[in-house]
C-alpha cells in the first residue's frame, strides 16, 4: 500500500488528511472572533480589499455566485444586493462552525438571499458550468490541495464566468517586507489575547510565508484551465487579488439557469 502523501502545513510536512484535520480544528477554534481578529491583524483593510475584489468580479443581477471558503460571510453579504432579484448566492465552507457563525451574522444584517453549503473545495457540490463567479478570500493559502480546488473551481463556472483569489502574498518592496514580517511576529501574541489560541495565528504566519508568491499562483491558475489570468498587488504586494475566467467553448454549457457574466 502506497503511502499517503504529504503536504505544507505551515513549516511542517505532514499527509494531506493530517493537514485538513489540523486547518479545520483551528477554524473551529477561532470561528466567535475570526472578524475581530482579521480588523487587528489588517488594520482594518481587508475590508477594503473585500470591496475591490467585489468590484472586479462583474457581478450582476440574476447571477449564481459562490464565497468559497467563505467563512464568516463578508464576501455572500456584499454579493447579496447584487444578484437580486433572481440571483443566488451560496456561502460555502468546509468548516461547519465558520458557516454557522456566517449563517448568523447574515441573518442579523436581514440578508436573507444566502445558502449555506458545507462543502469541501477540492470536490464541489455543484454541476458543471452552473456558476457565474467564484470567490476566495484568504483560504486558499489553507486548501490542502490547490491544484485539485482550481480544476474544480474551473469546472463548475460558466463559460466566461471569473475566479477571483484575495489571498496574502509577497510584498516586493524588501522594506515593507521587512517591516510586515516584524508586524506578523505579534499576531500570536495577540491571537492568544483574544481567541485564547496562539497556535492558530502562528499556524497564519508561516502558512502565509509557504503560499506559492503571485508569479506561482497565476502559473497554477493558468494549468487548472483558466485564461485572461492575472493580479492586482494590494499595498505593494502584502496580499494580491487574482483573477481569471473560464474559457467560451469548452464542453458544457451553462446549467441550473447560469448564464456567462
């Protein structure tokens, strides 16, 4: 028997069902204050970064977009407006605590035109060609096989449909290089504060520090099918926004109602 193989978690090398278990134990473990975490750690600016991405996405009424990792659920809130009045959009997440969190916070705001699917990225529950565009917002980095998440993402869109990856990446200004790895040197510090879990936001740092850099992350997009692909560096390369759209002619046509963005 062959044997399982194993991939990055963080520094460590370990096999692929040791990291998804370890990834989603810290994501139970820091779901109640995974927002207020991301404010400190971002200074407030992923918010920002959420809006820009949202705004490449081309998005309109009666489209079926999917928050893939969605997490707590800034991404589904932001598309809701857009797509209705016939639109759809499903927060998804392998992460059962996570998605509850979202699922609530999603209600309290009255958004009501949001499915949740627990779903795992790497075997999407959804047909083929039956999406307008998909985002991921800084979980792909936690994915344990990013080749496999990509192919399925292209499966699943629309021909024309776009994916777009906010994701951290590698500041190309050595000074600000410098000076955010200072910056991230406290975020366990500061995890253990508030969510009582250093380990989680150590686990943060070094899987930032092993995710593939833009010019990588671009080369795996284009291999999993997606054409057009490209990046927008955000304060100089801290996190991108990578984007890319499925091509027209491929087998499949839109289903479940989609049409082409």
């Amino acid at each position: 028997m062959s044997e399982e193989r194993t991939v990055q978690f963080g520094y460590e090398r370990v096999s692929a069902g040791e990291k998804t278990r370890r990834v989603e134990g810290i994501f139970r473990s820091v779901a109640d204050r995974y927002d207020l975490m991301n404010d400190l750690m971002s200074l407030g600016s992923h918010r920002l970064m959420k809006r820009m991405t949202i705004e490449m996405s081309g998005v309109r009424a009666g489209h079926t977009v999917v928050d893939l990792a969605g997490g707590t659920g800034d991404f589904a809130a932001l598309y809701a407006p857009l797509v209705q009045p016939d639109g759809r959009v499903i927060l998804a997440d392998i992460n059962a605590a996570m998605l509850e969190v979202g699922r609530d916070r999603l209600l309290d705001r009255g958004i009501t035109n949001v499915d949740c699917c627990l779903a795992d990225a790497e075997a999407l529950p959804f047909g083929d060609a039956s999406v307008n565009c998909i985002t991921i917002g800084f979980g792909l980095r936690n994915l344990t096989d990013k080749e496999r998440a990509l192919s399925e993402m292209c499966r699943v869109l629309a021909p024309g449909g776009r994916l777009l990856v906010l994701e951290f990446s590698k500041p190309e200004n050595p000074l600000i290089d410098a000076a955010y790895s200072v910056f991230q040197s406290f975020w366990p510090g500061i995890g253990r504060a508030i969510t009582g879990d250093a380990d989680a936001y150590r686990y943060l740092v070094e899987s930032i520090k092993v995710h593939p850099d833009q010019k990588a992350l671009k080369l795996m997009m284009s291999d999993a099918g997606f054409i057009d692909v490209g990046y927008e560096n955000l304060l100089t390369g801290v996190a991108a926004i990578h984007h890319g759209r499925k091509a027209y002619g491929e087998p499949g046509g839109p289903q479940d109602g989609a049409t082409a963005p």
